[in-house]
C-alpha cells in the first residue's frame, strides 16, 4: 500500500469508529441531555454533533470532493433543541459514511492538491487530517459529557483489558 493509501484507509476507518462512540452516547442521553448546557460558553452535544457534520462536508466535500461551501457555521452553535435523538443520529451517520466515502473514492491528486478551506490555503491531506483530529477531539467531549451525565463507563476501552484483541484502530 502506498502512504495515501494507508492515510485514506486509516482515515475513513477512525471517522467510522469515533461516529460509533457518538452513536453509543447518543443512545445514553435522552432529549433533554442532548441539548443540555450548563452554561452560554458550552455547546450541548447536539450543537456538536452539528458541528461535526458541518466540518466533515465543509472540509472533506470542498478538498476531497470539490463541493462548494454552502456551511453556515454560526446556526450548529445557536441550535438549542429542535432534533431529536434520532434525527441527530441520522444527520451524523449521513455525514460520516458521506465523508469516509468521499476520502476513500477520491483519486491520489486530490490529497496533494490545495483548496481553499475556512479561508486557510491547504491540500488535501492537511483537509482530512484536520478533520479526522478535530472529530476525535470532539467525540472526546461528548463522551466526557455522557459519563458525567450517566455515570457510566461507556466500555470503549474495554478490549485492552484482554491479552489480545481485535480492534484494528487505537
């Protein structure tokens, strides 16, 4: 495998499993969880679950796919209810096989070619990697929200505790 290939793999892969950890809490949480805030400095993780498909069709659409920018960045923060669990489920599933797809079927150039994105001048490589780092660090959030919602150890881990196991991404 060549370098694109196994960064193109690694990406699409790591979008896959971190969606999944956001679709274990979604299903923690109910409505009124989802669009909780303690305070107007915090988003809820509706408002990031928003964020994360804007930033996922913004950044990988636009480099990998040549969209054009339709995002309007401001409303996934302003959001204070209106979806429920299940439409918010929907929307980040949608985005993140929309965004693994798009990684996975875009031709080698695109990852060395430059686009414009949020006003920053960067290739498609840079693109992806600002996404699939940005996503991991937001899921980090939601599930910090979901243990201190719940109480729960979520079991994302759980695996390491087995002298071997299957999971093919840290």
């Amino acid at each position: 495998m060549t370098a694109i290939e196994i960064f193109r793999k690694f990406s699409a892969d790591k979008l896959r499993q971190l969606g999944g950890r956001i679709q274990a809490c979604l299903g923690k949480l109910n409505e009124d969880q989802i669009w909780s805030r303690v305070g107007p400095n915090e988003n809820a993780v509706g408002n990031l679950v928003l964020h994360l498909c804007g930033n996922m069709r913004q950044w990988i659409g636009i480099s990998m796919a040549g969209l054009e920018d339709v995002r309007k960045r401001q409303e996934e923060f302003e959001a204070q209810g209106g979806l429920s669990r299940a439409e918010l489920s929907s929307r980040l599933s949608a985005a993140v096989d929309q965004a693994a797809a798009w990684i996975e079927s875009a031709p080698d150039e695109r990852f060395l070619a430059t686009t414009r994105v949020q006003n920053y001048d960067v290739t498609g490589l840079e693109a992806v990697y600002h996404v699939v780092e940005h996503f991991a660090e937001h899921t980090g959030q939601i599930i910090f929200v979901t243990k201190r919602m719940t109480g729960e150890d979520l079991g994302f881990y759980g695996h390491l505790k087995q002298p071997a196991h299957s999971e093919k991404t840290p």
